[in-house]
C-alpha cells in the first residue's frame, strides 16, 4: 500500500497542505521570535526508525509542516540579524516552488531548454542590475562559497595556461604555487575555495595596514614586483561581514592592469551596493574584474540556495569545467548552453526561477528602494548606538552592517568581552531578536547585517531596546 503509485491521483495533497499552512506562517511571521527554544523538543519527534509501511504523503508532509513552523528558525521573518541572512520576497518564494512544481534538470539544455533560458534571462538581468558588462560569461551556484569556486577555478584556469599547463587535465603536479593576496577584509570561504581547489588555504596571503584589515597597496604592489611578472590572482572583497568595510576596487583593478594579475571580487552581499547612488562608490570597478562572487540568498532575498559567478572571458568557464568527455553528453561546440558545463555541477536545480521571478516582480526600482531601506535603517542604529551612553559605535557604517558593542560607562576595558559575550547569549536566548557576536580588532561586538526584505526602522530599534532590556536582567 506504501508504493507512491497509489497517491497518483491525488499528488497534489501535500502542496495544499504547504499552502494552507503558508497563510497563517507567513501573516505571522514578523511577531515570532526568531527561535523559540522551548520548542526544540518537537525536534524528537522527527526521529523513529524508518518505517516499514509509510504514513502516506499527507500525514507525512503534515508533521514535518507541524514541526517546522514551530521549531523551525524563523529567519526569514524581519530580525534575524545573525550572520548575513536574507529572506525570501513573495515572489521568489512562489518562484521556489514553482522550482519544485516544475522539477527541471538545469544542467543541460536538452534535458530543459526552459530552466536553461531562465537562467541565461536571469544572469542578463543580474549582470544589470549590478552594472556588470553584458559580455561577461556567468553561471548561478548554490552559494557564494561555491561562486568562490567557480571564479577561483576559473582563475587557476587562466594561471596554469600562462605556465603553460592545461589544469583540467593535468592537474597541479609540477606547477608552483598560485600567488593569491588580499586585504584583511578577505571572507573565510575564499580561503575554503583555494582548499577545495588544491591550492591550499593558507596559501593566501593578505596585506592590511591596521588592525581593521584595510589593504596596505604598497605592501601589495611590492609583493607582486617580487614576483617578477609571475602571474597571480587578487581578491577584492566589497562588503566585509563585521564591519561592511570593503577594499578600493578600483585601486586594486589598477593593480591588477599594472602586473597583469587576475582580479576577483568578493561582493557576497555587498554587490547589491551598486544599486543606490548614496553607495555605488564602494562597487565602483567590479566592471573591471575578471571574476566576480555574488549570493542570492543574503541581499537579493531568494530562498536558500542561490549564489553567482560572473567571468569577464566567457570562454573560461567552459575551459575549467567543461569537456567531461562523456559520449552521452553534448560536446563543447554545442550551440546551445549547458550550465553543467560551466560551474561544478552535473545535475541542478532550475534556481534561476526566484530570481528571474523576483526581479520581474519588483523590478530595478524595488530593489533599490529596499536596499536603500536597510541602508536608511543601518544608518539610523548607528546613530542610535552613538547617542547611547552604554553603547560604543566600532566602525562607520557603510552599507547594511553596523559594529558596536555594549560599553556600559565605570566597566574596565579587560571585562567588556566577557560582557558582550553574555549579552550576545542572552539575546540569542531570549530570541526576540537575533544578533550573535564576533570578533573586530580585538573586540567582542555584536555585527547586525539587515537584509531581509521584510526589516524596517523599528525591528532595527528592537534590538537596542532588548538588549538594554537584558543588561538590566
Ligand atoms: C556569506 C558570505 C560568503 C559566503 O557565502 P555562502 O553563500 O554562505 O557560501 C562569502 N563572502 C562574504 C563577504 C559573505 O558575506
């Protein structure tokens, strides 16, 4: 009685179950807490040995919704300001399951010439949006980490060829190292993609000139001089996760002309700067870049995952990817495109769906008053926390991230970690409003990034009053 066969007719049991259960979530969404612990127990009832004869579809689909939206992290609501975390617009949201409605291979061009056209819409209308030049080449991964890759992947392409080796085939045996160097702005995942790639993550090496991790250009030119016209690789990071600091691309893009490096640009979040004229400064130059990451699911608010990558030679990608050599698989000089061919994956999801549909719901105009909403709403807790007393501004705020910390007047500097250590605990306990800490030139301070469609002036405002609240606990 088990076989799905006999669900045949009713398949669509279980999408009116998501349905029906979406309304009151999402009507709901901006007064939950973020997480509420007193629900983690549900999370048993997830576990049991796997059954013999199933629930069927809907008393399946029907307890993982009863225990989602209750134990679930609501950080697609307005205040998850932990990490970077995005949301989901209505129309990437509907564009997600109309993904898993669908059900579309998005690797080859044969296999859906629709999920392939959306996604070739879709990289035209992101490169756009950003002020990337049409011609630039571009893939959509999983996440920024996987851009990393991709762009990186790319780059070692291009590297190897100049010691004339094609890394594809013959891999790294007998090549030197790959120079990569960067600023202190530079993202752990950048160092995971040299890792996943072979060329090790400590390989990196970064020229800052403070504690703050901004990048001495001296250092760095004096560095690629050494190499003696050996050709490497810069990343430039635009939007740094503690602070919003980014690096002067344009500097770096002359650096990058001036030795003939390969400049890559980190813009996870921090891309979506380009969409304000208040901050298109800061992503002035990635038109420059030879390649360049970017996240869906942070700033752009689609639903998890979705990342880019763009390359200025569109030919790259193939290079580094492609060719798999496999009879039942188009070749390379296959007119049409085949996504599988150029970034990591064989099969995919059609991912290219929310974004092409958020886009189109909302337009260049929408986007950019959101963005500039979250800038107005940063700049506002900024100039909260500097009015405050008890609290102490850490670095200017430039985009969505504001850096602070808790500094209550008569506490002696050695104890003020300590304490916002605890304060970032409580607040995470108490779930109202999410904003763990990290560490910035030394400090213990809470970073909150506000990026979720959803989040205004006062959700920003919460978190103050909460905190405050806390201290006094
Ligand atoms: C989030 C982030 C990344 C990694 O992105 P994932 O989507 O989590 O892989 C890389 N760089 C920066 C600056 C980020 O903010």
């Amino acid at each position: 009685m088990s076989d799905p066969i006999h669900e045949h007719d009713t398949a669509a049991a279980g999408l009116d179950l998501v349905a029906k259960a979406a309304e009151p979530y999402l009507r709901t969404l901006d007064d939950r807490l973020v997480h509420d612990r007193t629900r983690d127990a549900l999370l048993r009832e997830l576990e049991g040995p796997l059954p013999e004869k199933g629930d069927g579809g809907p008393a399946a689909v029907e307890r993982l919704l009863r225990i989602g939206t209750e134990a679930g992290t609501h950080s697609s609501g307005p205040r998850f300001f932990h990490f970077v975390v995005g949301g989901s617009t209505p129309a990437a949201m509907a564009g997600d399951w109309a993904t898993s409605l669908l059900d579309q291979g998005g690797g080859l061009w044969l296999v859906s010439p629709f999920a392939t056209h959306v996604e070739t819409v879709a990289l035209g209308w992101l490169k756009d949006l950003f002020g990337i030049p049409a011609s630039f080449g571009g893939v959509l991964t999983p996440s920024a980490t996987l851009a990393h890759v991709t762009g990186l992947a790319a780059a070692r392409h291009w590297w190897a060829e100049r010691h004339g080796v094609d890394v594809a085939a013959q891999g790294l045996a007998g090549l030197p190292q790959m120079p990569v160097l960067s600023s202190g702005l530079v993202h752990a995942s950048t160092r995971k993609a040299l890792q996943i790639l072979g060329c090790g993550r400590d390989t990196l090496r970064t020229f800052s000139r403070d504690d703050a991790g901004r990048v001495d250009l001296a250092a760095m030119e004096a560095a690629l001089t050494a190499l003696g016209g050996a050709p490497a690789v810069i990343v430039a990071n635009l939007g740094e996760v503690n602070s919003g600091d980014s690096d002067p691309i344009n500097d770096l893009a002359d650096l990058a002309a001036r030795h003939g490096a390969w400049l890559h640009v980190d813009g996870a979040f921090g891309i979506f700067t380009a969409l304000s004229p208040r901050t298109a400064h800061l992503a002035r130059g990635i038109e420059r870049a030879n390649s360049i990451t970017a996240d869906g699911h942070k700033w752009l608010n689609v639903p998890y995952e979705s990342g880019f990558s763009f390359v200025q030679d569109p030919e790259i990608l193939g290079k580094a990817f492609g060719a798999w050599g496999a009879a039942y698989l188009p070749s390379m000089d296959d007119e049409r495109i085949n996504y599988n061919m150029l970034g990591p994956e064989s099969s995919r999801r059609a991912r290219a769906l929310p974004i092409w549909a958020t886009l189109r719901a909302y337009g260049r105009e929408g986007y950019r008053e959101m963005v500039e909403r979250h800038l107005d709403a940063a700049s506002h807790l900024g100039a909260l926390v500097e009015r405050s007393p008890d609290f102490e501004l850490v670095a200017p705020v430039q985009m969505s991230v504001v850096c602070f910390r808790y500094r209550p007047p008569g506490v002696p500097e050695d104890r003020l970690d300590d304490l916002n250590s605890a304060l970032g605990a409580a607040l995470l306990a108490d779930g109202r409003v999410y904003a763990g800490t990290s560490t910035y030139r030394g400090m213990t301070v809470f970073r909150p990034t506000l990026v979720n469609w959803r989040t205004t002036r006062a959700d920003a405002e919460l978190l103050l009053d909460v905190l405050r609240e806390l201290t006094l606990r």
